[in-house]
C-alpha cells in the first residue's frame, strides 16, 4: 500500500494518512482482514511523529473501517461494507473540501445533506 502526505498541504498529515488507506480500501487494494504498517514503522518511514499516524488509525477506526486491536496493530474490518463505507467517506471529504472552496459553513452543508436524504 502507498502512503502519501504531503507537508505543504493545508490539510493535516493524519487526514492524509487516512486518506491514503481509505482509499487503498475503497479501491481494493487493502483486504478485509488485512493488517496495516505498525504506527511507528509507518512515522519512521514517512518521517512524521508517530502520533500522526495514530491520529489517521484513530481516525479510520471511528470510521469503522478498521479495527485498532492491542498487540495486534491497526487491522481493516472484516465487513462486507468496509469498502463500500471507504468509497462513501471519499466522497464525503471531497463535498467537504467543495463546501470550504465555496465558503459554505458547517450548518449549510448539514442542511444540503439533510434536503438530500428527504
């Protein structure tokens, strides 16, 4: 799986790591089942703090797509959704970052969801 961030990006490098799985996932390309790089490897490799890793883990766990198992590692749900679940949360974030770009408030956004899902 290839791991990207950028640091001249405005968004934060724990987003971006959990961009670069998410969409590993929606993809494809991670199996349900599959472990991800220990934090610490994956810092080291990518030259951030291992904290920003966890950040991303944490982030794609609250996701439900994968699973932070201890002395197991981060692992990817075994769950006929996940990837359907990935492929949505991307299109989530790029409604969010369409929403800032037209300088909409959380609030509207909200409420464009909420008329869409009438």
């Amino acid at each position: 799986m290839l791991f990207r961030v950028d640091p001249a990006s405005p968004r934060p490098l724990g987003d971006q790591i959990a961009a670069s799985v998410r969409g590993a996932i929606a993809d494809g390309k991670v199996a349900p089942g599959e472990r991800l790089p220990p934090a610490r490897s994956l810092a080291d490799l990518l030259g951030v703090n291992v904290h920003t890793v966890l950040r991303g883990y944490q982030r794609l766990r609250d996701e439900g797509l994968i699973e932070l198992r201890r002395g197991r590692g981060a692992v990817v749900v075994d769950d006929t959704r996940a990837r359907g679940r990935a492929e949505l949360m991307l299109r989530v974030r790029e409604l969010v970052d369409q929403a800032r770009e037209l300088g909409l408030t959380e609030d509207e956004v909200v409420g464009l969801v909420r008329r869409g899902l009438a």
